[in-house]
C-alpha cells in the first residue's frame, strides 16, 4: 500500500496543519483580550463555568444552569467581536479538513484529506507526476490507430488488457510485458494504469532499466561510503514496478545477474511488474540468457505487442 516514506511525510503535514490551526486561534484570542476588557472577563468566566460542568457532570448535578450561562456567555462574545469589526468565528479553531479537524482520521478510519495526500505524494514519488498530469486512458486515443485495422483491433485489445489490470489490482493482476517500437503507445498505456493503481492507494515506481541497475551497483559496491540505506530496496518492496525501455541499458555480468534478481524477488514476493522495451521478442532472446527471457516472455508475463504510427509524429 502507501510507503512507508510517503506515510510519515503526509501525517506530519496533516499535524502541521492542526498545530497551526491552534496556534493561529491561540494568537487570536490572546489579541482579543487585550483589545477587549469585557471579552476577558468573559473568557474568565468561562473558563469558570466549563470546569464547573465538569464536576457537576461528574457528580451527577443538574447541568442545565450552567449550560444555559454558557451558551448566554458565548453569544454575548461573538455579539462584542461583530462590533468590534471581526467576523463572530474569528477566534475559533479553522481546521484544513472539517471532517477530522486535521487528525487525518474519524473513528479510527482514514480521512479523505490524508487520503488525497497520500496520493499526491505517491504520484510525485512514483517518477511519473508530470506524465500522469497529461495521460490516461480518458485521453488515450485509439482512433489513431484506424488506419490500420490490424493495429486497430491489437490496440483495443492491449486497452482492455490495460484497463482490466488497474481496476482488478493486485488481485489477478498479471505481470505485463509491452512490445513496441518508439511511440506506439506504451508509455502512456504504463502511465494510464499507474495513475488507476495510485489513486486505488498502491505504492507505484517507474524507472528506466538503467537507473534501476545502477541503484543496484550501487548499493553493492559503494555501501561503504557511508550509504544509509539501499538505493535498491524501493525496486523491490513497490506494489508496481514500471521498468521503462529493458534494452537500452549498458549490459554486463552484474547488470544481468541484477536485473535476474529484481524480476525473480519480485515475482516470489507477489508483486506486480510491468516491463516495456523497443526490442522484439527475438531480439530479447537473443541479447537475455535463457532464465531471464523465459521469465519475462514466459508465463510469468503476459505480453502485449504495441504497433501503429508513431504518435510523436503526430501535427
């Protein structure tokens, strides 16, 4: 679900907000019983009355007096501030959020102002904020792909494929492997579903292969250097790990055995991938060893080939 990261982040801007709400009416108040005798007389008084309910609540007295001297006491402020120019809340705790007043929780159960939080954070930390800003599957267009019916009927076919597997995750929700030459609608189908997974609260990351396996070397090779913590980890412990163009990276004994590794844990763990590449289904088997080619083309993928005119051309 949301990382761990994120959480703590969103929770400590949601106290903020509750601890500036108070402060904020502490200086209020403060204000106005300097300004105004008679409205700290009645804050003092009050103050009397309140701790006076209390005790009489407590010890089974009648309450009603004493609740009829507050309310007479409360209306009689709220009348002084409006002639004093300022609106008859003024000194009243304005919280963000009016459901929770800024706990980020009612009854015990998430609030919908740390719920959007959350999200927001998620999405600039899953490395595709600007995309999601800008592509979903609302705005996927398969009519450009009408020009070729053979494209046309694979596209549609990909978009259900897409769709099906953001509403349903991470029940059945398959690994994806995307095969498609430059502009053909990969990035956007990734982005669509990324967008769905964050919005439903699932931790999200893309990344291209190369900066993913270079947080593995990394981490194997310079934790020495007084690294806190491992650049990899967040590869491997994600709800959804987009991998963007498997191809393209430098490729050597380690980044081999890394990106094994990743592909392998992450399936033992249960956890969803999605990889696109502009490499054919040949020419990954002939650049990956067999274990990882069978992983990724295998059953553990489902794979979904991306054709049509490139959109990047488009006027």
């Amino acid at each position: 679900m949301y990382s761990r990261d994120n959480y703590i982040e969103a929770k400590a801007e949601i106290e903020a907000r509750r601890t500036s709400a108070i402060a904020t009416a502490d200086e209020r108040n403060a204000e106005l019983r300097i300004i105004s005798p008679e409205i700290k007389e009645i804050d003092d008084e009050l103050t009397g009355t309140g701790l006076a309910l209390f005790r009489t609540a407590c010890s089974g007295g009648d309450i009603e007096p004493l609740r009829r001297r507050n309310e007479e006491l409360m209306a009689r402020r709220r009348a002084i501030l409006v002639r004093l120019g300022y609106p008859e809340d003024y000194t009243d705790v304005h919280y963000t959020c009016g459901i929770c007043s800024d706990t980020g929780f009612v009854d015990t159960r998430m609030c919908v102002c740390l719920k959007e939080l959350l999200i927001t954070k998620n999405i600039k930390s899953s490395g595709m904020g600007r995309l999601i800003e800008k592509q979903s599957f609302e705005n996927f267009e398969l009519d450009w792909y009408k020009s070729n019916e053979q494209d046309y009927t694979r596209m549609c076919h990909n978009y259900k494929v897409a769709r099906d597997f953001a509403k349903n995750f991470p029940a059945h929700s398959d690994n994806l492997l995307l095969i498609g030459s430059t502009g053909t609608g990969k990035t956007h189908i990734s982005t669509a579903i990324a967008k769905e997974v964050i919005h439903q609260g699932y931790d999200v990351l893309y990344d291209s292969t190369q900066n993913i396996l270079s947080a593995f070397e990394n981490d194997r090779f310079h934790s020495g250097y007084g690294r806190k913590e491992p650049e990899a980890d967040k590869y491997l412990e994600c709800d959804l790990l987009i991998v963007d163009d498997l191809g393209a990276e430098f490729s050597n004994q380690f980044g081999i055995a890394a990106l094994y590794n990743l592909i392998n844990t992450r399936q033992n763990r249960g956890l969803s991938t999605i990889i696109s590449t502009n490499l054919s289904a040949k020419e990954l088997a002939a650049r990956y060893e067999g274990r990882i080619y069978s992983r990724i083309v295998g059953s553990d993928y489902k794979v979904l080939f991306f054709s049509g005119r490139d959109h990047r051309t488009k006027v």
